[in-house]
C-alpha cells in the first residue's frame, strides 16, 4: 500500500527529531558529567597537595604517634558505634590531645587550605592495615560542619576498596575516586602523603567533595532535555500532519535533505545548516521552518555552553598549576625549596640505582655573619644578602638545580657536567664571593660571604643520600671555620 505525501513527511520528522533529540541528550549528558567529575577530580586533587605541603610534618609525626600510643593499647571501637556509649568512652582516651600545640597547629594550617579552596572537607589520616582489618585513623579533620574526632577509626567496606588502591603505590596515596556511598552520597575523594625530611611516608592528607547537589543538577538537565526533546518532536510531528498538497513538496524535501545531512560531514559543535535556509512560507511550513532552525539554535547555545565549561575547566587546571609551583617554590628567592629537594634527591638516586646515572654529588651552601647583618641593619637587608648569595650560587651552578632549604642554607643537586667541575665552580663561586666582599662600591648587606662544601657518593661509605648530605655539611661548615679564621686574621 503506497504512503502519502502527508504520511511520510510526517514519518521523516518524527525519525529526524527523534534522533536528533536522543544524540543530543546522550552526548549531553556523558558530556558534561565527565567535565564535572575531571573538575572535581583536580579540585581534590590540588587542595591534597597543597595541604600536605603545607603542613608541619614534624608535628603531624608527633602527633600521629600519640594516637597510634593510645590505639593500639585500647580496644578499638570504629566509626559504625558513632553515638554509642562505648564510641563516647574510647573517643575519650584522645581527649587530651585536642589542646597540644601540635594538634591545633595541623588544624590550623588545614583550615587555610580548605577555606581556600572548594573542597567539603580536607583531614588527615593514617592508615593501620593488616590482613585482618583495614582501620584508616583520624588524626586532623578540618571539616567545619561535622569534623570527625581525633582516633575515629573508619572502617566502612570501603576502608578495603582504599587500602588496596593504597597498597597498589603508597609512596603516592591514592588518586581522586569517585563513589557513592551509603552515609555520604556521591563524594569525590584521595589521598596525598605526608614526608618528613628523609623522605618518608608518616601520613597522608586526604580530601571530600560531595557531588551530591551536582548529581542531582545533571539528572534534572537530563529531565530537562528529554522534555524539551519531547516538545520538539511532537511539535514537528503534529505540524507535519497539516500539510496536504503539493505544494509543499519541495519545502518538504529541502527540509528532509537539511535534517538527513546535518551530521553527515561529521563536524559538531555550533551550526547553521537551518538558518541558512531561505525558505519563504507563512503557513505550517513556515512554522516547521523556524522550529528547526530554534532547534538549531537550542543546540548552539548548549555547545556555547560546553564551550564555556571546557574554557573554565582549562582555567582550574592553570590555577592548579600555578598552585603546585607555589607549594615547590622559594618566596623570597624564586628558586626551588626544601620539599621540592626532597623530590629532586629521591629522582637523582632512582636514577642512579637504574644505572641512568654515573654519579652524583651534593653541594652545601650557607651565608656568613647574617645574624650581625640583621642586627645591624635590618632583616629586610638580610633578606637582600640571602638572595644576593642566591643569585650567585645560580650564576655559577647554571646547569645544576638549586634549592632553599632554610634562612641561610642552600643545595645544588650535582649531576653530569656540574659533577665533574665542581672544583673549578667552587672556586669560581669563591672568586665571585670575593669580588663582593672587595668592592667598597656595594653597600656592606651586598658584600656578603658564604662558605661552601661538598660531597660525591662513595659506594664505600654512603648508604643513602642523607649521607652524602651530611658530609657536604660537615665539609662546607669546616669551609665556614677556615674563612671566619682568614676574617679575623
């Protein structure tokens, strides 16, 4: 039986929109909650990183070893007892530790973390695990709504699920996970560790935001699409069942090409191909004309919009990157810091247990007299012989990186070139230190001294790095005694 024209205009728009609509909200809905979760996932990211930089590890360490004393000599009553009277008892046994320093110092440097940064909660955690339980313990939580107190144990199913992504590599904690969970909804959480100055995990920072609201956000846009899918389409479809002549035959053809074609070249994104059309009617084709073309424009206005979450998604990723320089840099200097050594020295001697490297070597760089330089004229003017010492060490160890590891101190990681000069650049150095001292021309804060030494790995003598780093200390303060000696005389 042959269709008419009326039937299988009718039949074409219902298909065409029906398509349409159904892409359109696929495509929308894996869209924009993958933009959200890679969003979430930096935003945990970053706000970890920074906390565990910026924390004191010293007093996380001494913290943490006051509530493993106390939980491991107490029966253990885990976060699932909240509220309980034997939860009450054991929480108690910590109750002394709210006021040490070490505690409301942690809390504090927390609290400038997360108040800066869009996270629900950032706190610290240890975890104790075993093949007979997975406990992660609390030892910080700068959560402002409901904090979970000093000791509590967690110990939910997915303390497991942690403990073994953990366990995959604890030297770098746990990278942002999205779960939903029975207590907390849809949260977004990791795990960063915490090193103390040899480079050891003592605990890890970690870091909650609930997607909760967000969740609920993208389930009512769905909604929202798939209504509006569903206007367009019955509205194209009812309008398709008035045209009865053949009159509008070829309007229908131009139309049906349009629709059939719009992703044929496989571009996305913001389009034309309606409003390009020039077709004239001020009867249902006409309607059916401006449907479309405000469908189009519907569509534009979306990509638009994903368009702008892509360009703010590249904008929390520059924040994070400038946020991570922040936590590896030097203030006052520029140049690297301690945390970032601390970094650096565990590369160098990855690398040189690999066999990539040869050798490697540490040099120790430390200002003199700064103490008389700001009791005489001012920390501002200590601050200025500080970096004027600085800027030397990276004129002379140009190829070397250097790092601020106190007021005064200084490293340079030796490799290659560096390594193999080092006497000529220490000498060097010293020539330029003593150019400064000499010139009357500089003012007395610019006429600085400093005292240098180092250190090359001897397999027959070093175990670890800290040694190597210990000898150029001892060598630069002997370097030190020897030029207050010359000083004097």
């Amino acid at each position: 039986m042959k269709h008419s024209i009326r039937k299988k205009f009718a039949l074409l728009i219902f298909l065409t929109t029906a398509l349409l609509g159904a892409f359109l909200i696929v495509v929308s809905t894996v869209v924009v909650r993958s933009v959200a979760d890679v969003m979430f996932k930096e935003s945990a990211d970053s706000a970890s990183y920074v906390a565990a930089a910026n924390v004191d590890p010293d007093e996380v360490k001494i913290l943490r070893d006051k509530v493993l004393e106390i939980y491991r000599g107490s029966t253990k009553i885990t976060s699932s007892e909240w509220g309980s009277e034997a939860f009450e008892e054991y929480q108690a046994l910590y109750k002394s530790l709210y006021d040490t320093k070490e505690y409301k110092d942690v809390l504090h440097d927390l609290k400038v973390v997360q108040d800066g940064s869009n996270v629900s909660c950032i706190y610290i955690l240890y975890p104790e695990l075993s093949e007979d339980r997975n406990d992660f313990i609390y030892l910080v939580d700068a959560d402002n709504a409901d904090p979970c107190p000093i000791g509590c144990i967690d110990s939910y199913e997915w303390a497991d699920e942690w403990a073994a992504m953990l366990a995959e590599n604890p030297e770098n904690g746990m990278d942002p996970t999205i779960t939903k969970t029975e207590e907390y909804g849809w949260l977004v959480s990791n795990m960063r560790p915490i090193k103390d100055e040899n480079n050891e995990t003592i605990a890890y920072t970690a870091t909650d935001i609930s997607m909760n609201e967000v969740r609920r956000m993208q389930n009512s846009f769905t909604v929202a699409l798939i209504l509006v899918a569903i206007v367009i389409h019955v509205l194209s479809y009812l309008i398709s069942t008035l045209i009865l002549n053949s009159t509008i035959v070829k309007p229908i053809k131009v139309l049906s090409e349009t629709a059939q074609n719009y992703w044929a070249d496989g571009k996305s994104g913001v389009r034309d191909d309606f409003a390009k059309l020039t077709i004239k009617s001020s009867d249902e084709i006409g309607v059916l004309t401006e449907s479309m073309k405000k469908m189009e424009s519907d569509i534009n206005k979306y990509f638009s919009g994903l368009e702008a979450t892509r360009q703010e998604l590249g904008a929390v990723r520059e924040e994070s990157r400038v946020i991570r320089e922040m936590a590896n840099s030097d203030a006052l200097t520029g140049v690297r810091n301690k945390y970032s050594y601390n970094k650096e020295i565990e590369g160098v001697t990855r690398a040189y247990a690999k066999g990539k490297l040869k050798s490697y070597g540490i040099a120790m760089i430390d200002l003199n007299y700064l103490k008389e330089i700001n009791d005489t004229y001012g920390h501002d003017k200590g601050d200025l012989a500080i970096k004027t010492v600085c800027n030397i060490a990276c004129e002379v160890f140009e190829h070397s990186p250097v790092f601020r590891i106190g007021g005064d101190e200084f490293v340079i990681v030796l490799v290659n070139g560096d390594l193999n000069n080092i006497d000529a650049l220490v000498a060097k150095f010293n020539k330029l230190l003593s150019e400064h001292e000499e010139n009357t021309a500089l003012e007395p804060w610019q006429r600085v001294s400093a005292a240098i030494g180092y250190a090359v790995y001897d397999l027959g003598i070093d175990r670890t790095a800290e040694d190597v780093f210990e000898r150029a200390d001892s060598n630069m303060y002997a370097d030190k005694a020897s030029k207050k000696r010359n000083h004097k005389n």
